[in-house]
C-alpha cells in the first residue's frame, strides 16, 4: 500500500481512500491539525506528484473547489502561525531588546540634543542630559520635551534591567565573564548564542570594528586589536601597547564561554580564573620587558 501524507491527511495512493483525516470539520473545510512538512519529509510523494485536490474530492473529504481552497487557507495559516510562535524564543527576545535599547538611545540623544539648543535661547548656563531635563521639566516652553526625555531615559534603564536578568539567564558563562551589558550586545552583534559559538576567537575580538577591518584588508589602516570588547575592564584597563593581547586572551574565554552556554552548560568556576591568570602573564611579561639589562 502506497500512502502520502497531505495537508488535509493520509491517503492510499492506490485506492484513493482516505486513511486518516487532519480536518476537524470537513463540512465547514476547516482545518484541525496543521499539516507537517516535516512529517512528510520521511514519506516523499512518488514522481509525478499525484493531484491532491483531485484525490480530495473524491475521498468526498471536501464537495467542491471553494471548500478545499478554504481549508487548504486555513492549513497555510495555521502552519505560518506555528512556525512564528516557534521563533518566539527567549534568545530572540533579547536580540529585539538589545536594538530598542539602542533605539531609544540614539532618540534620546536626539530629544537631549534639541532640548540644549532650545535651552540656550534663554541661558547661557551649559548643562547637558539628565541634569538639563531635570531642570527645564517645569519650564512653560521646554516642559514638555524635558519630560518626554526623562520619560524616555527611564524607561531605557527599565528595559536594561530586563535584558540583564534574561541574558543571565540564556548565557550565565557568557555574563559572568563579560559582564551582562557586554555580553547582550555581543550576543546581539553575533545574530544569536548558536552564531557566536560557531564563531573563532579571532573573529569576536574585532567584532564592532569591521569597518576598520575592512580598511585594514583594503591596505589603507592597520589590523585592529578589538572591537566592542574593549569595553570590559581587561582590556580598557590595560596599558596601550598590552590592549592586544588583553583583547585576544579575553575573546578567546568568551569563545569558551559562547559554546558552554549554547550547550546548556552550568556555569563554569574557572574561566574567570583563566582569564584573570592569562592577564596577570602578559603583564609580567611587559613588566621584564622593561627592565634594563644589567651591566
């Protein structure tokens, strides 16, 4: 017995009897159980494709065109529906809240920039941000923009603290080593957790200078040391000529870090102490470099 796996349910190829049917109502041609191209994926249709319509119809699954285009409808929905709710993870949450706070980081500059420009008709005080707004947010005329920018402001901190505690959560290596901040826009600067785990070291060092990068490849500046790494402590903290090779120890633990996490490891105890160890060598190193020979 030859039997396909359709849309509407399973059939037998030979005698075009329906076996088992995925709609709840076929009177109504609605559509119970989404149809699976993963199911039928194992029980591929024979070559020439058989007409499913035709084999609908005369299972008497469906009376006429109209119904079995509105149930074929109803499946198309129901699948897309399902396949949406399935990319409605928490990691794609936290890439869609890294980029509003971005957004409303760049809005605030905006809102802070003209509120400066306006407060300088009237005095020649030079304040900026926060403290600015604070102070105009009762005035008559810039009342309304002060408020709107603090209102603006808060609500990026509220959102900052919900990406913490959800990149802790999805990517506890990752946040321990890089810190929470950091390790969210790596994350989101890398497409997702399973993109940056497949990633080299070499790679999430420079990630965030790729135009200067770029111009190194093109011959028109040297290589870059880092990127957005350069944010944490190991490698802001180190002296110029070290930030190198602070940058290269510290992305390749957060390579580690990457993979552990995409994994579903626990949180690790030594890669912290790693790093720690690896930064205090290439300071010994540049220390005994210094010293003069002796005589």
């Amino acid at each position: 017995m030859m039997q396909i796996h359709a849309w509407f349910g399973d059939l037998d190829l030979a005698t075009g009897a329906l076996l088992r049917s995925s709609c709840s109502q076929p009177a109504q041609g609605e559509a119970g159980e989404a149809f699976s191209p993963d199911h039928a994926a194992g029980t591929p249709y024979p070559i020439p494709q058989p007409d499913l319509r035709a084999l609908a119809l005369k299972s008497g699954l469906f009376s006429s065109d109209e119904q079995y285009n509105a149930g074929l409808r109803e499946a198309a929905i129901a699948l897309v529906n399902s396949r949406l709710l399935a990319g409605a993870t928490a990691e794609q949450d936290l890439l869609f809240a890294v980029q509003a706070i971005d957004d409303m980081a760049q809005a605030l500059n905006l809102l802070e920039e003209r509120l400066y420009e306006w407060s300088r008709l009237h005095s020649q005080k030079i304040v900026h941000g926060r403290d600015l707004a604070e102070g105009l947010v009762r005035d008559g005329n810039m009342g309304t923009l002060a408020r709107a920018a603090l209102d603006l402001r808060s609500s990026r901190r509220g959102l900052e603290e919900e990406v913490i505690l959800a990149v802790q959560s999805l990517a506890p290596n990752l946040s321990s080593l890089a810190g929470p901040v950091l390790a969210a826009r790596i994350i989101s600067r890398a497409g997702g957790l399973s993109n940056l785990a497949r990633m080299p070291s070499s790679r999430i060092q420079v990630m965030g200078a790729e135009k200067s990068l770029f111009k190194h490849l093109s011959g028109h500046a040297p290589s870059p040391k880092h990127g957005i790494i350069y944010r944490h402590p190991a490698v802001s903290g180190s002296a110029r000529r070290q930030r190198g090779k602070a940058a290269r120890a510290l992305a390749a633990k957060l390579a580690i870090a990457a993979r552990l996490d995409a994994g579903g490891c626990s949180l690790s105890s030594d890669l912290a102490g790693s790093l720690s160890s690896r930064l205090s060598a290439i300071k010994q190193r540049a220390a005994k470099a210094k010293k003069p020979a002796k005589g």
